[in-house]
C-alpha cells in the first residue's frame, strides 16, 4: 500500500527548474550575468550574504517601495490635517478666549506622527508583497546540497522551467557550461 502512495506522489511531481552551484561569488556574478543575457527571466540567485552588484548582474529594476512609502506618509499627513481641521473648526467647535478654530502649529505633532505610521505600515505590508513573504515552502528547500550550505558558503542559482527559454537538455548544459559544481533538477509538488 505505501508503495502505491509512494508512486501516486511521484507520479503528482512536476520539474520546476534546475538548482546550480558555484564556488565563490566572482563565479555566482559571472554565472547570473550571463544567465541574464542569454534571455532568461524567471531565475533567482541564492547566496548566505548580500553581494554588491547582484541585483545590477541579475537585471533586477529598482524597487517601488520608496513609492509606497511615500503614498503612505503623505496619506498619513493629509489625514492627520484633515482630521484636527473637521474637528476643532466643524464637528465640535469650541471657542476659547477668541483662538482661532484651526491652528497649524498646533496640528503639528499629530500629523508627524500620524504620517510616520502610515509610512511605516506601508512599507511593512509593501515589503512582504514585494518579496511573496511569509513563503513557507520553496522546491529549493528540499534539494540537500542547498540546506546544508545555502547559509554558510553555497552560491546558488535557480532557473524555473516556467521561463520562456527553459530547455530541459539546453538549461542544464547551459548551467553546466558556466561552471556550475553541480546542477540539481527540481520538483514541485
């Protein structure tokens, strides 16, 4: 019985791509610089620290969170205005000593605060869209040469076989030619 299980499992797997190896990050630089120019677009590098000159090597386009960040101040600051103006000057006015309904200086801390919220709300929630997080499960997870040095010394580049170039031989030769130590096919479940 568990072996007709284990076969009905393997039958569900689908390739998802190949899983490169390298051995330094002059090679993981090299290797996703000439990914990108032979037209693949769906890869991704993995490395146990950040490289400078990854994401220019990738082809990677600046982020848009400054944006959202931004939107997000500026809504916080217009709310915050908007809130104290209807509140002293229309939705319970009161009159002290002949003050004016609506004073700007006085609105000051407020609005400070409530744009600092806002900015920082939108880049919490704006980062984890970006970045697909929480991200609970990836076919790299599984491959054994990535779990054990993906986060001490392993330079990894991962190329999905959703990618328009993706050829099963030519991918794999391909990886191989760049001086990949080892390339690993990779199944989805």
């Amino acid at each position: 019985m568990s072996e007709a299980r284990t076969s009905a499992a393997a039958a569900t797997r689908t390739r998802w791509g190949y899983l490169a190896e390298f051995e330094s990050v002059d090679a993981l630089l090299e290797a996703t610089e000439k990914v990108r120019d032979a037209g693949f677009t769906r890869f991704d590098a993995f490395a146990p620290f950040p490289i400078h000159g990854l994401d220019e090597s990738m082809g990677i386009r600046t982020s848009r969170l400054p944006r959202i960040v931004f939107g997000g101040g500026v809504t916080g600051a217009c709310a915050g205005l908007l809130l104290q103006w209807w509140t002293n000057a229309f939705d319970y006015r009161y009159l002290i000593g002949g003050k004016p309904f609506f004073g700007l200086p006085v609105a000051i801390p407020i609005t400070f605060e409530l744009t600092v919220l806002l900015a920082a709300i939108g880049a919490f929630i704006g980062l984890l869209v970006a970045n697909r997080l929480p991200e609970l499960y990836h076919p790299v997870f599984p491959n054994a040469a990535f779990r054990a040095r993906a986060t001490t010394d392993g330079f990894f580049v991962a190329v999905e076989a959703r990618d328009p170039r993706f050829d099963v031989v030519g991918t794999r030769s391909f990886l191989e030619s760049l001086g990949a130590v080892r390339v690993d096919e990779l199944e989805d479940e």
